[in-house]
C-alpha cells in the first residue's frame, strides 16, 4: 500500500488535488456571499494586480518590513546579550527567571494601551511593540541555554586557566545559539503579529494599514490579497527560522 | 542533551544561585540565597518602573505605576470591602468604581470562560483531524498546505474580516478567533506526533490485525501525547493573546481586553493594568498545569533540548 501512496504521481495528484478543491471552494463560495462579507479567487487576484500596479502594495510591504526588521532585530540582540549576560551570571540568572516567565506568559497584545500612554504615537510607539512581542521569547530560550550549561563545563575551563574571553567564545557562545535560535523562530511569528497589531491599534501604515484601507473602501478582495500577502510573509519567515535551526540542531545534538 | 519534562520545573529552583562554601556566615548565605535574589530583583524592577515614571513628569500623572497599581487591586478586585472595612470610608465607593467593578468581574468570567471553551473545541477537533493526518497520507497531503499556511497567518489581519461575519457583541468574533489560533497549532502538532508513532507499535497492532480507529485512537493519540501537550502550550498561548486582540480590535462587552481600553481611555491606567496581572497569572497558571501534568502523567517523556 505504501509504494502506490509513495509514487511521484500520486504524491503530485493529491497535493495538487488539496490545491484546485480549495480554490475551487473559495471561488464558488466568495462570489455567491454578500460583498462585505467575502470576495471570490479570481477578483482577489485582480485586485492584487491592481495594488501592485498602482505601488500600494509595496510600499506597505516595505513599511511593514522596516517596522518589522527595526523591532525584532533589536529584540534578539538585546535579549540574546542579556541572555548570555546571565548565563554566565548565576545569581542574576535566578533573579530574573521568574518575572522574566511571568511577561514571556503575558499577552504583550495587553500592553499596547500602557506604551501609548508614554510614548508618542509613531514609529517609535510602534517600535516598542514589535520589540515586546519579539524580546521574550528569544529571551526566555536564551536562558534555557543558560540553564542547561553544566557548571562542569565552565569548571573545566577554568581549570585550564581559561580566560574570560575565551570561555565566552569557545563555550558560552557555541553552547547557548542553537536556544538563541529556537527563540528566534518563536519570536519571528510573534513579532509579526506584532507589526500588524501596532499598524491597526497604534497608527495606520504598513500591511495592517493597507487592510484597514481596503476595508475603508468596501474591497474585500483587497482586505484578502493583504492578508495572503502576509501569510506569504509569515511562511517565509517560518521557514528561514527552521532552515537556521536546523543547521544549529546538529550542534546540538538533536536531529529532528 | 536530555533535561528534565518542562521549562518550569527546572525554574524553580533547580540549580542554586550561589554553591553553599563552608565557613560563610549566617548574613552571606541568606544574601547568596535563590529566595533573596529572586526578591532583590523583585525590587529592582519595582523600583525601576516607579522612579522612570516619576520622572517623566506631571504630565504623565496619570501612567501606570507600581504605587497606583497597589492601590488599585482592592479597588478593582473588592471595592466594597476595601472602601467599607479597611479605609471606612463608604463614600468614596462611587458608582464608577462599581461600575468598573462589576466589569472586571465579568470580563474575568467572559474572557477566560471563552478561552477554555476554545481550547477545548480545538483540542477534540484538532487532535481528530492531526491523528487522521499524520497517519492517512492523502489526508496529509489534502490538508497539510492548509494547516500550515493557517498557522503562519498572523491571527490579528483577520479579525477586520472575521467581524464582519460574527459580529463584535455576542463574542463571536473572540470565539472565532481563539479557534482559529488554537486549531491549527494542535493539528500541525498532533500531525507530527501521529506520524512519529513508533513503529513496533503499528507493527503488533497489524499482527493482531487491530482496526485502523483502534490504531489511530488506541495506539497514535496516547504515544504522542509529549507532541499534543507542545500543542496545546502553543495553542494556550495564542489563544490568549488572540482572545485579548479580538477584544481590543471589536469592542467585545464585558471582557478584560475592552476592560484595558476602557479604564486606559478613562485615564485610570493603574486599574487597567490589574486585569493585565490577570492575564499574565492566567498565562503562567496554563504553564503551571501543563508542566504539572506532564510529569503526573507522562513521567516516562523527558523533553529534548
């Protein structure tokens, strides 16, 4: 049974068949409902073309990039240096770990309101939300990685007089970036959510905006070619997340 | 690298701050101490937020901070007992603090009640459809691009469509959206966990020639149990933040999102901030249980990395 499900061309067919059914569906039932209630496949896709054709659509691409790489960039330094910083540091390791669970639990989503009675609303407000949503978790794995380092180890090093710099470069740094990276890939959906939680709640701009635009105007197929678009966006970033884990699981000795 | 099942229990207190050295007096090791640094910290932190707050000046009078956030927990958890009995002053229990109370109160049950109905809705059909998933192949095939491309959707952009379909008042947009944030996390989980079924299992349950529902219920959804509890901490977690978003974005009544709008657009920013303590109990109170369950019920499963 298996060589029949295995061969090329039933593989093919049946991903293929998942595809046509779905669009099938989608085009059958977004042209028979209400127009503010949904749009068809094909009227989707125009609209797409229009929106490219006319730059709306990159120009909210860009800027929701921009926010996006902006905040969580800053979010993985800053959490993975700290992180470090307190892998090496035991007694601040055990010091924050418990608040540190507390807001990676804490729907970040809650805090928007707080951020925007402090700061200005723009970019910066904007900012501080992509970088929330990011920090935690890449923070709360980076300290898995510092949990996990056996004291032996770092003993060990120091034993053989080991300097400072060296302990960092040779065994704190290779030991705790593979945790660094499962952080990441947490952290890269979160902060996406994040982007357009900020464009819808902070101020119009981006991809989030691009929807609120569209919805403006009646178009659903436009609200639905921006929402494609960011799921194209969320995919890819999933995907490069799990490329880069990948490569740094063999170090870690987990191949799944 | 094998650790122990979970992220929390190796939180507390496994590993000690400081190694105990002999000869260190009474005031060094209570100092070096896991508890003390645990309230050190605390303390920084609380410190930290009040001063920076202070700082900004008499025109953010009104921002959130820990000295008006003490104050406004009885306020908002018991008003009644806390103007009447401790301050004994019945007057100052205004009809606004009332009002804001009963609010909170019911945004607790709504929110939460919601949040659990959900997971637990996407729990049932989530596992059923992963099972089916990770063991029939062409079920795999049909439905995998799906799951996945629902997964990487950020749950946020819909909420503009899903309104227009569910309305804002009766919840069910909430509803809708915490669905959709929990689903696909335990589909795609239990996928992995069914397909990773091990294989001498399947090969007795071909010998004694069991029923493929015996070996997809009897047999897949107990060995990936480790695979659907990751789903369901996954699912928890959007979910929460997905119940919150719907909230703020579609004005639900009488739940803790519209509680923060609400008290944050009135100005009483310390209030609004009691039910985001709530939430992030309730954030942690899911990991608690979920770690707790993982090593009462699955001892055998020691999580990798």
């Amino acid at each position: 049974m298996n060589s029949i499900w295995d061969s090329r061309l039933v593989r093919f067919s049946t991903y293929a068949a998942g595809l046509l059914v779905g669009a099938a569906l989608w085009e059958h039932f977004g042209g028979k409902v209400n127009a503010s209630y949904g749009a068809p496949l094909s009227a989707t896709v125009k609209r797409f073309i229009f929106l490219v054709s006319n730059g709306q659509l990159q120009e909210a691409v860009l800027g929701s990039l921009e926010l996006y790489f902006a905040g969580f960039i800053a979010a993985v330094l800053a959490a993975s240096v700290f992180g470090l910083l307190m892998s090496r540091l035991n007694y601040l390791r055990v010091g924050f770990e418990n608040y540190i669970m507390l807001l990676y639990a804490t729907p970040m989503i809650a805090m928007v309101p707080f951020i925007k009675s402090v700061l200005e609303i723009g970019f910066a407000a904007k900012f501080t939300v992509v970088f929330m949503f990011g920090f935690f978790p890449v923070l709360f794995n980076t300290l898995e990685g510092g949990r996990s380092l056996k004291p032996e180890m770092i003993e060990v090093a120091k034993s053989f007089r080991s300097s400072e710099l060296a302990l960092w470069r040779d065994l704190l740094i290779p030991h705790t970036v593979p945790f660094i990276l499962t952080g990441l890939r947490q952290g890269a959906g979160r902060a996406l959510v994040g982007v357009v939680a900020a464009e819808f709640l902070i101020s119009s701009s981006g991809l989030g905006g691009l929807i609120q635009d569209q919805q403006g105007k009646y178009s659903m197929s436009g609200v639905f070619a921006s929402i494609a678009v960011l799921t194209a966006m969320g995919l890819l970033l999933m995907w490069i997340g799990r490329v880069l884990e990948n490569h740094m699981a063999a170090w870690r000795g987990l191949n799944r | 690298m094998t650790t122990d099942a979970g992220a929390t229990t190796r939180i507390s207190g496994s590993s000690t701050a400081v190694r105990a050295q002999p000869g260190h007096g009474l005031l060094w090791r209570i100092v070096s101490s896991d508890i003390f640094a645990k309230i050190l910290v605390g303390v920084v932190i609380v410190m930290v937020w009040q001063i920076g707050m202070d700082r900004l000046g008499s025109n953010f009078d009104y921002v959130a901070r820990p000295s008006g956030v003490v104050q406004a927990i009885p306020v908002t958890i018991a008003p009644e007992w806390y103007f009447v009995n401790v301050l004994k002053t019945p007057e100052a229990y205004t009809p606004v603090i009332r009002a804001a109370h009963e609010r909170f109160k019911n945004g607790i049950v709504s929110t939460i009640g919601a949040i659990f109905i959900g997971l637990f809705i996407s729990l049932v059909a989530g596992t059923v459809v992963g099972v089916l998933m990770g063991r029939i192949k062409a079920v795999d095939r049909l439905l995998s691009f799906y799951v996945i491309a629902f997964y990487a959707m950020p749950m946020v952009a819909i909420v503009p469509v899903v309104v227009n379909w569910f309305g804002s008042a009766g919840g069910g947009t909430r509803m809708a959206i915490i669905l959709f944030a929990g689903f696909f996390s335990i589909t795609m989980n239990m996928a992995d966990g069914a397909r990773a079924t091990p294989p001498e299992y399947l090969d007795v349950a071909k010998a004694y020639r069991a029923k493929p529902w015996d070996v997809w219920f009897g047999i897949a959804i107990p060995a990936a149990m480790p695979y659907l509890l990751a789903g369901i901490r996954l699912a928890a977690g959007r979910a929460l933040v997905g119940a919150v978003i719907a909230e703020m974005l579609t004005g639900t009544p009488n739940s803790l999102g519209n509680f923060i709008l609400l008290e944050a657009g009135n100005l009483r920013y310390d209030e609004a901030f009691v039910a985001v303590l709530v939430l992030s109990f309730f954030g942690v109170g899911i990991e608690v249980v979920l770690n707790w369950s993982t090593r009462t019920f699955l001892p055998w499963y020691r999580r990798e990395g």
